[in-house]
C-alpha cells in the first residue's frame, strides 16, 4: 500500500445526466455512475450517496458543469451555476454543496473546459497547449486551453451561442431560447429533431440533414480557427457519434478557408487536426477528476 494513489472524483454536471466517476485516471476508474439530472436536491443528493458508498473516499473532487457557471475562484459565487434556462437549476451552489457534503476540496470549472482537461492529460490534445474542445449534443459547448491554461476571462467561451452564415436555402427558425437561430440553435440534437421532425439518430447518413449539419459545424469551426489559432480541434459529444460528419466538416473547412491559414495541419493533414475526443464519453468525467488534483 505504500505506493498508493490518492483517488480522486470527478463529477461530469450536464444538463441531461450526472456522470460520477472514482479513480485515478482512464485506466484506473475504481467506481463509475450516470444517472439523469432531475431537481437539483435531488441530483446533488445521488451524487453525494455515489462518493459516500465508496470504500476509500476521494481526496478531492473536481466537477465539470453545464451553464452558465461562475468559475471565478475569487468570486462569492464561485462554483455556482448561475442563469441558466434550465429549470430549478438558476443560482446553483453545486460545488459548496458537494465540498459541505464531502469535506474535502472541491474544484470547478464548465463540462467543457473539464473534459479539454481530459484530453490534454490523456487524451487527443497531449501533445498541444492551445487548443479547443466542441461538444455537440443537447447544447453546443466549446471549451479549450490557451498556452497550457484553460480558457476563462469575462466568464468563459460560450462557443454555441455565435452567428454563422446560413446554409443555402436554410430558413429553420432554430430553437435558441435566447436568440433562435444562433448555433446552438440551428445545429444541435434538439435543432436536428425540430427540423426533421425525429433525432439526428434516425436519419440515414445519406439525409440532407448532414450536409446542412457539416455546414454550421465547419462554418463554426472557421470562426474558432481564426479566432483562437488552435493546433487542435476536438469535436465530441451524441451528435458527433455520425462519424461522417468528420470528413465532410473538414472538406467544407479547406475549400472555405481556400487556403488562406497555410499551415500543413489544415493544407495537408487535417485529418489528424480535426479529431473526435480520444476519451470519447469519458472525457468530461475524467476531466472532472484531473480537475480535483487542481483543489488541493
Ligand atoms: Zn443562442
């Protein structure tokens, strides 16, 4: 027992499911649950019976939230999720409930910023300091590093919530509760099944819908090129579980950048600059447990 590990716990906060996971890293995850995100009493309390039935406790935890959140260590409201349109859930203090419960320290940060955590410790962007982490599910979330530091600033990325150019002939109203056809709006699961009328899941790969998918997606993906500079983009999350996304979004990025960032990742190598997360589902919750070492 000398060379023991400390465990830590990671909890992966998404607006759909809980993820609860103990552990070390990838390949040492003593204990791991997902369970539906329901009130927030509710969803706290299983969390908190997840780490308390466990036979060694966490040393720390770290979580990964859905937002908005304030990620602020300075701030009052730290660790809060903070105005959210999910229902209940505005003004949250799910990292004190989770510290109080526990008793041990308690780090915080967005679902996606956690799970670019993830992947640049154990995942697609180890070898990369600046980068960017997409997910695309219920919401559109990105996240990243900057020169080894995750992105934060006036509160942090809310990559989803950007304008893009139509697709040809595309005149979906989009399902932003805030701005419509934003493109969370426009490019989501909840965006696929309104416009379709049945998920993403049920259209074949040959349906329409993709073609005009890749669109937004690479339209947004060229926005964050340009933006950001990253070395690296990952795309994760249930709609980027299509895998014929990934070669139309890249020929759509190359033909509309036209050559304009003569790097050879975007010329010559692509495939290996747009990439799905190597921690796949994983990568929040593991995130989330890196996260922890950060508490202490
Ligand atoms: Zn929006």
């Amino acid at each position: 027992m000398m060379d023991a590990k400390p465990l830590y716990g990671g909890i992966e906060a998404g607006g759909t499911k809980f993820v609860c996971a103990l552990g070390t890293g990838p390949d040492d995850v003593r204990a791991l649950t997902r369970f539906s995100t329901r009130t927030p009493d509710e969803t706290l309390a299983e969390t908190i019976a997840f780490f308390r039935a466990q036979p060694e406790p966490p040393v720390a935890v770290g979580i990964g939230s859905f937002g908005p959140v304030d990620p602020n260590p300075a701030s009052p409201t730290y660790g809060y999720i903070t105005s959210t349109p999910k229902a209940g859930w505005p003004h949250t203090d799910v990292a004190g409930a989770v510290r109080r419960a526990l008793g041990v320290p308690v780090a915080f940060d967005t679902d996606v910023n956690a799970a670019a955590l993830g992947e640049h410790r154990w995942g697609a962007a180890q070898a990369v300091d600046t980068f960017i982490y997409i997910t695309v599910g219920t919401g559109f979330g990105g996240g990243g590093m900057v020169e080894g530091r995750r992105l934060h600033g006036l509160l942090h990325p809310e990559m989803g919530h950007i304008f893009v150019p139509r697709a040809p002939g595309d005149d979906f109203a989009g399902v932003c509760p805030f701005h419509g056809d934003c493109l969370e709006g426009l490019a989501t699961g909840p965006a696929l099944a309104a416009r379709w009328g049945r998920p993403g899941h049920e259209l074949p790969a040959d349906h329409e819908a993709w073609v005009i998918e890749a669109h937004y997606l690479a339209m947004a993906v060229i926005n964050f090129i340009l933006t950001l500079s990253p070395e690296r983009i990952i795309l994760g999350g249930g709609v980027m579980h299509q895998t014929h996304l990934f070669p139309m979004i890249r020929e759509t990025v190359q033909r509309r950048l036209n050559g304009y960032v003569q790097r050879p990742q975007i010329l010559d190598a692509i495939d290996g600059y747009i990439v799905p997360p190597v921690l796949g589902d994983r990568a929040g919750v593991l995130g989330s447990m890196a996260l922890a070492a950060e508490a202490l």
